[in-house]
C-alpha cells in the first residue's frame, strides 16, 4: 500500500468564497455546498448553520483530480506559509512566458495578486514562476 494527497486543507476565513476562487481556479464546477441529505445529518449530529458553513470543497468528483478542502480558521497567521501548491494551465506541456502571463491575468481577475515574479537560473535550467496570493493570501505559484 502507498499512501497519496487526500486533500489539499486549506485555512480559510470565507471556505465557501476560497472554495469558488480555486474552483474556477481549477476549471472545477461552481461548488454547490453541501447536500440537503448531508446537512439533515450535520445537523442530526449537533450542527447549526454556523458550523456547516466553516467548511467547503472545490473538486470535480473526477479521482484523478486534486480535491481542496476549506476549514474555517479565523486566527492570525503569523507566519508565511511553509508549503503552497504550484499549478500549470496545462497537463500535457509545459506553459510559454506568454501563456503562464495569460493565466496570472485570468487568476488575478479572478481575485488572486501577484507578489513577484521569479526570473532565475537553477544550474543550466532557467526558472520562470509566478508567486501568487490566493484572496486570502495564501501562496501559490504559476508555473
């Protein structure tokens, strides 16, 4: 057995908001929250509105396709992330300069901002990425 990403968790003030920005981010459909079977149940288990509402998914339901998960977190963040996800407009091939600058124009209409762009050498490989901020800050990278 080997163990794979369950999900992507990530800490948010508004899941249902971070939860559409990487929906749409993802190509994934809108999320349409929770079923009305699963919040008879949250709520048989204790649940009230409030608490249903602190979590969120952006997924297409397709198992090859990372799933990102939204929990609530209202507490500063005092620190920048240690790990971010990096993602790609493509699954075939790597994106051009002109391409990866297309997509950050797309994110950042779609909410996200960019904080630099990296322009190195990594030995004889160059290195292009753009570090991004999700609505809530937390970091990603276009690559």
């Amino acid at each position: 057995m080997t163990a794979r990403i369950a999900n992507v968790t990530i800490h948010a003030q508004d899941p249902a908001a971070l939860a559409r920005f990487w929906s749409a981010t993802m190509g994934y459909p809108e999320p349409a929250g929770w079923t009305e079977e699963e919040i008879a149940e949250l709520k048989a288990a204790g649940l009230d509105d409030d608490a249903i509402a602190s979590r969120a998914v952006a997924w297409d339901e397709n198992p090859r396709h990372q799933r990102f998960y939204f929990t609530r977190y209202a507490h500063e963040r005092r620190q920048r992330n240690r790990m971010h996800i990096d993602i790609t407009p493509f699954e075939d091939r790597p994106a051009s300069r002109d391409e990866l600058e297309a997509e950050r124009d797309r994110l950042v209409a779609l909410g996200a901002t960019v904080e630099k762009t990296l322009t190195e050498a990594w030995g004889p490989y160059e290195e292009f990425a753009i570090m991004m901020r999700d609505p809530e800050g937390n970091e990603f990278c276009l690559q």
